[in-house]
C-alpha cells in the first residue's frame, strides 16, 4: 500500500487479468479444478481482511472492469513480489511463449531497493528431500552447468553428483519444491 498509486492501479488490473485468464482457461487442462484461483502463492496470496487498505482498495474501484489482453485475448498477467532483479520469459517458466512477457532487467530504482534474501538447508534435510529424485543415493556434489542457466541468469536444473558415481539432473522447479519443504 506504500507504493505509487499508478504502482497499485497497475498490479490491480495485472491481478484482475490473472484471475479472469484462469477463469477462462481453467476447462481446458487435462484435469479442470474445482476452483479457477486460489489464496496462494500459486495463484494469488491473500492475507485476508485484516491486511486490507484503502489504498489498494482506491486502486481496485479506480481500475474496475479493466484488464490487459493481446491479441484481443485477455493474458495471463503474470507477476511476483522480487525477481531478484531480472524477469524472466514466460517460456522459461511456464513454457509457453508469451511475447509481452520477456526476459528482461529490473529498472535501476527497483534494483537498488531490492533486499537481498538466501535459504540455508542443512545437507542432511536436503539429501532426505532429494532422496527419491537421487534414487536413494547420497550426494557428493551439487553444479549449476553454464548450459543450464537461462536468458534471465536463473538456474533451469541442477546436476547432482551421487556417491558411488554418476550425475542426476533435477529440474529448477522440483528442486526448488523441496528446498521450500525442507525447512517446513
């Protein structure tokens, strides 16, 4: 609610074009859910309505009925809280090709303002996360390959060397599922 009203008038529409994307799109996966959102990182956190302000709220009536579309579509608006100062292509993340969407650096005052923030996991919490993917075999070593790293410099897997020999690539995504399981 402290940033710009422009800021919040932008990440309303970008939230209300996420949510109607879903709407439109969700009968056509494999296995439609029961719901189009929900509540979560996944989709759209929500911290419920002791978090509420007026601000946004403003954001939200000044914006209402307004969402972005290409090509006459509406989009799936993607955004997040901190892409560590680069963005990344929806190709790379959701892999399919989205040109609005690019890989592309954060703007210098975004930059400057970002905090940093890390996640450390013990080795013994990540070799019992990773043990299924390792077939249960231990890790010596993990490497990020230059071939494995995208456009936006993010990691698309990581290579495990196991003990008794031999490497087992992991992809980003389910590696970092279990990194966020592993401190839970």
């Amino acid at each position: 609610p402290i940033w710009p009203e422009d800021a919040l008038k932008t990440q309303a529409v970008a939230a209300r074009s996420y949510v109607y994307f879903n709407i439109a799109h969700n009968q056509f996966f494999p296995n439609p859910k029961l719901y189009d959102v929900d509540d979560t990182n996944h989709f759209q956190a929500f911290s419920g309505l002791t978090t509420i302000n007026s601000r946004t709220d403003q954001a939200v009536k000044d914006t209402r009925g307004q969402i972005i579309t290409y090509d006459k579509k509406v989009i799936p608006a993607f955004f997040d809280t901190d892409a560590g100062g680069h963005s990344e292509s929806a190709k790379e993340v959701f892999g399919f090709e989205a040109p609005y969407c690019p890989a592309k650096p954060a703007p210098a005052e975004v930059v400057q303002a970002l905090k940093p923030w890390s996640v450390t996991v013990s080795y013994a919490d990540l070799s019992k996360k990773l043990n299924a993917k390792l077939g249960g075999k231990a890790i010596k070593s993990l490497s990020i390959a230059p071939a494995d790293v995208t456009p936006g410099k993010r990691a698309r897997e990581v290579t495990a060397e196991v003990q008794g020999g031999g490497n087992v690539k992991i992809p980003i995504a389910d590696f970092r599922h279990e990194i966020g399981r592993a401190h839970v």
